[in-house]
C-alpha cells in the first residue's frame, strides 16, 4: 500500500466520523429539549408534566404543551433534594451538568479494531519478509535479484583464473555488450543465452560476474529457487518483472544460479502437472526467453552442475544456444590459480607453486582457494613466519584425510592391525607399475572413522585408464584386507570402505568398459546420468535392460575379476612378507612413515621377486 492509498483511506475514516457526529448533534437539538432542574420543578408546580422517565443521573420525559421552541420533550439532570431545596429558597437558578460520554464510548469501540488490525498488519509483514516478499503481500510478484550496477561486481577476468577456454568464450560475450552493432553487421546475432556446465566449486557464478564486470553493465544475479514460493503464480510473475526490470537497463545481464532448482525437466515427477507452479515458472521463462531480441542488447547467463535434468526446451536452439564447461583445471591451470590466491598469503622464500599443484589433482577452484587459506592458518599456528611447503602438505592430507583425532586410543591389538592393513596398501601400491606414488602411511586416526590411512599422489593428471591399471588400483585397495588374512588369518570390518570401491570399479568394468572376455564388448548399463559426478561416487541405480541369466552371468565375472585381483595381492605380500612385518614394526613405533622411509624398506628386496609374481 503507497502513501497516496493510506492517505485517501485516512480522510474517508475521517469524514465519516465528522458526518456521524453532525448527525447525531442535529437529531438531538431538533427534537429534545435540555432544561436546568429549577425550571424542570417550576413547569412540575405548573401541572405541564405529562411523563417523566427516570435514571441514575437524568430526568427524561415529555410535557402537556410544548416549550417555547417547539419540543415537547426534554431533559435534564437530576440534583439532590436537599441542595436543591436551599437554591430554591435563595432563588438560584441551578441545574446538573450532563458528562459526555461519546468520546469515550467511540474509542470503547475503535481502539480494540485498530489494535486488532495493526498487529495483523505487523504479523502479516514480518511472515512475508520471512517468505523473502520483502515489503510485503503487495511485493510477492517482485524479483529478488541482486543488481549490480555497472562494475560494482568486483570482479574482472584477471581475477578468473585456470579456466582459459571458458574466459575466451565468454570474451566474445563482452565484446557484444560493448558494442552491440559491431556483431550484426555480416547478419549474424550473438547467443540469447549461455549456459556455465561444470562441477561445483570450479567457478561458474565468478566467471558470470567476471562478465559483468568486464563489460561494466547492470549485471541482474538471482537464484533459480528464489522463483518460486509459496503463492501459486509468484515465480511467473517474478519472471516477468525480472525481465522488465532488464529491458530498462539494457544493455544488461541477468543470471540465474542453480539453473536446475528451477529448469528442472517437466513431467518427470510423480506428481508432475501441467499446473505445478515450478512449471509455470519455467513456461514463463521459456516464454521471455523467446520474446526478446538478441539485438537489445540483453544476454542470459546460468549456471548448473546437473544439466541432465534440465527441461530440452530450455537448451534447445533460440534460448540457451550456447553451453560453456568450466571443468575441473588442470596443472597449469591449477598453477594460476594458487597464483591468484597466494597474492594474499606470505609465503616462504623459494616456494614453487608447481609443487603444490602436482599434489591436487581433481581439486576445483574452490578446493585450492581452501588449501591455500588452510595452510596459511597451520603457518600461523605453529608460530612461523611465512607459510612453507610443510604446511600445505598437512593442509592436503587435512582435506583428503579428515582432521586427525590423536585423542582416539586404540588398543594394542587393533594398533596392530591397523598398522599390517594400511603396510598392505603401500606396499602393494610400491611393488606395481604404473600406481600412484605412495605419499604417507599412517595410523593415527583422522576423519570420522578412518582408523588408519595410506595416501598416494598422483604425478599427473590421466583422463584413461587401461584394463591393467584399474586392476592394480583394485589391488592397491584390496591389499589391507590381504595383509589381515596372512598374518592374523581373519579379516575384519575395516576393508568395508576398499571392499565397496573395489566392487564398483569391477562392475564398471563388466558393464561399461567391455572388459570381460566372456561377456564381451557389450554396454550392459548406460553411463550415468550424471556426468559431473566424481569417479568415485556411486552411480544412480537404473532399471537394467537385461534377462535373469546376463545378470547372474555379470555376478559371476564380478566376482571372478575380484576375486583374481586379490589372490595377486596375497601372492605379492606374502613374496614380500618379511618387508610387511619390518614396515608394520616401524609405522606401529613411529605411527608415520614418509614416502622415502618406504622406498628405503622395499629397496632391500630384489626386483626378480617381483616379476615371478
């Protein structure tokens, strides 16, 4: 409600009070007559008294004939008996005085509703601000997006780094922005929309910002479940004002995050409607996606980790024209980025950032933004001076690992096997070509239930893997529980974690890398929908499009390929035997072995052992 409305609505409460008023002035003066109580008992000793009513505190009633100015009717107030007797004998005019009690009865009656009404109003605005409809029911069709105007984002592409093919994709995207009329000139037309495609973490809401801020435009920032609410037929109408709102300002950019909060696929719910309000929402963008000219200077930037669930018209040809993947960085890209982010942090004379990326493969930018800030407060802890490469092991292994729990004693005999399980991994890990370098054995436990932990770093970033190399990766997992049955003959709950990565990549191998020679080289599962997902998350559980017999048939070679990967890890242990109890002696007396303390142990064995095996 604007001030105009409250004003109006003001004067007409007035006015009706002041009408009620007058009315009930004139009706009173018109037919009823106030006289003083002396000249109501001198017209009583006349004998014109017709009736008298009587109350508390007035006289009321009607008279033979009628008074000078024609009422008939009158009132007045009562007095006592005896000081009226002693006014009488002294001639003294004298009457009650009549209290008004219209103020009072109207305010009895209007403060209880203009109470009532001003704490639902109150109660009614703060829901609604709770709701995010910010200056209350009137605003709920309102969008909510952050503008930025011009450079206030902050951000420029030198503060984007590791993402070079992205950045030169989106330069193209500035360019336009900064003079629209360049890019029609041989008929062509910029993307209505592009489309940021990556994992969490790597920088897509920086980049669209980086954007803005390149091409110093209104930059219009929402989230894509900021839409939709409680209100049928909000988010529709948050669409639109989104779009108006750019269309004043354009040239412009409007972004929308986590795209699939709101594009979600239509129909693919059990419960899905032609009149869900998330669908409604997504028609109407649909609707101003297709209703505006690229030529106006307005582009539409998102961002989405999950772009298999998003609805096809929302990436067909017209509307988001163009996808960008902003992937995980390399170890170049890796570089620039600890670049940007070590600016902050004094770090140690002679430190190489390149060290530093050759141990984070598969880290994002936000997982080395969190490295670099970890290690500076390791630095600060421990009282140095500027941050060494010490600290950004620790930070690493702080990340991977879990936060060490040094106050988790174990007993004697779990120490034991804690130390022969994780001895296993890395002596498995150092016996095999092409595994990944062994970093650290420990077994002070870290994390929520690691007991014990064995951390190999990667020299390089691989994108393929033979048939060989994910079977010594199986091996490297399955040697913990192989060290257990050598040397104490039972097995126990700690291999729960390698048993269940072991089973997934076995699996992977029979039905999507056509790794088995029986069953041949057939797909047996689609590949999973969620191709941003990392490798070792669980793959979402599909309808099989097989019989009985293919899946008994994929059980069995399963079983068989684990069951083979680990007769080799026992065959290697216990080749190696002597190695695995000198190794367990000194982890259980040191608790940590390095990555030269190792290599010095199994340099002592002959490499002829080995090629036997």
């Amino acid at each position: 409600m604007n001030n105009k409305t409250r004003f109006n609505v003001g004067y007409a409460i007035a006015a009706l009070f002041a009408i009620i008023l007058i009315q009930y002035a004139i009706s009173t003066a018109n037919q009823i007559a106030a006289i003083p109580y002396s000249e109501f008992q001198q017209l009583l000793r006349q004998s014109k008294v017709a009736t008298v009513a009587i109350s508390d505190r007035v006289l009321q009633g009607t008279l033979k004939e009628p008074l000078p100015g024609g009422q008939k009717q009158f009132i007045t107030t009562r007095v006592d008996p005896e000081i009226a007797g002693e006014f009488e004998k002294y001639g003294v005019r004298f009457t009650g005085q009549i209290e008004s009690t219209l103020l009072r009865d109207l305010l009895s009656w209007i403060m209880p509703v203009l109470l009532f009404v001003g704490l639902w109003w109150y109660i009614g605005k703060r829901a609604a601000e709770g709701q995010g409809f910010g200056g209350g029911l009137m605003a709920i069709g309102k969008s909510k997006a952050k503008i930025y105007v011009e450079a206030d984002t902050g951000v420029t592409f030198a503060d984007v780094a590791g993402v070079d093919e992205a950045k030169d994709e989106l330069r193209e995207v500035v360019d336009f922005l900064k003079s629209p009329g360049e890019y029609g000139r041989l008929g062509g037309r910029m993307p209505k929309g592009v489309l940021l495609v990556g994992p969490p973490g790597t920088g897509k809401t920086l980049l669209a910002k980086a954007v803005a801020g390149q091409a110093k435009v209104p930059f219009f920032s929402i989230s894509g479940s900021e839409f939709v609410e409680m209100f049928v037929g909000v988010g529709a109408a948050r669409v639109r004002d989104l779009f108006q709102q750019a269309r004043e300002k354009a040239p412009a950019i409007i972004f929308i995050d986590e795209l699939d909060a709101l594009g979600r696929a239509r129909g693919i719910g059990p419960f899905a409607g032609g009149h869900d309000e998330k669908e409604q929402t997504l028609n109407q963008l649909l609707v101003e996606m297709d209703g505006f000219d690229s030529r106006s200077g307005l582009v539409i930037l998102a961002a989405t980790n999950r772009p298999e669930i998003l609805d096809p018209a929302l990436l067909r040809a017209g509307r988001f024209d163009r996808q960008v993947l902003v992937d995980r960085p390399d170890k170049k890209g890796r570089v620039e980025i600890l670049n940007v982010h070590m600016k902050k942090v004094q770090l140690a004379p002679g430190f190489d950032p390149e060290a530093v990326a050759a141990l984070t493969p598969g880290f994002t930018g936000a997982d080395l933004a969190n490295l670099v800030n970890e290690a500076a407060l390791l630095a600060t802890r421990r009282g140095a001076d500027a941050v060494a490469m010490t600290d950004f092991n620790n930070a690493v292994e702080r990340m991977v690992a879990g936060l060490e729990k040094r106050n988790r004693l174990l007993n004697p005999k779990e120490r034991e096997i804690v130390a022969f399980h994780e001895m296993g991994h890395a002596l498995i890990a150092l016996s095999l070509p092409g595994v990944d370098p062994v970093h650290k054995v420990s077994i002070i436990p870290r994390g929520v239930g690691a007991l014990g932990y064995t951390i190999q770093r990667p020299i390089e970033d691989r994108f393929l893997m033979t048939r060989e190399e994910l079977e010594n990766k199986m091996a490297v997992l399955l040697g913990g529980r192989a060290a257990e049955l050598i040397v104490f003959d039972h097995l126990s709950t700690g291999a729960a974690d390698d048993l269940r990565r072991v089973t997934d990549i076995a699996r992977s191998m029979v039905t999507r890398y056509g790794m088995s020679e029986k069953l041949g080289s057939i797909a047996y599962d689609r590949d999973p929908g969620n191709f941003l997902a990392g490798a070792d998350r669980p793959f979402p559980t599909r309808e099989r499009e097989y019989g009985d017999d293919t899946a008994a048939a994929i059980d069995h070679e399963v079983r068989a390929i684990v069951e083979r990967v680990f007769q080799r890890a026992q065959g290697i242990l216990k080749a190696r035997r002597k190695i695995l109890d000198q190794a367990a002696a000194k982890l259980l007396e040191k608790e940590t072995l390095e990555q030269s303390d190792l290599e010095a142990l199994v340099r002592e064995t002959p490499k002829e052992t080995l090629r036997a095996i």
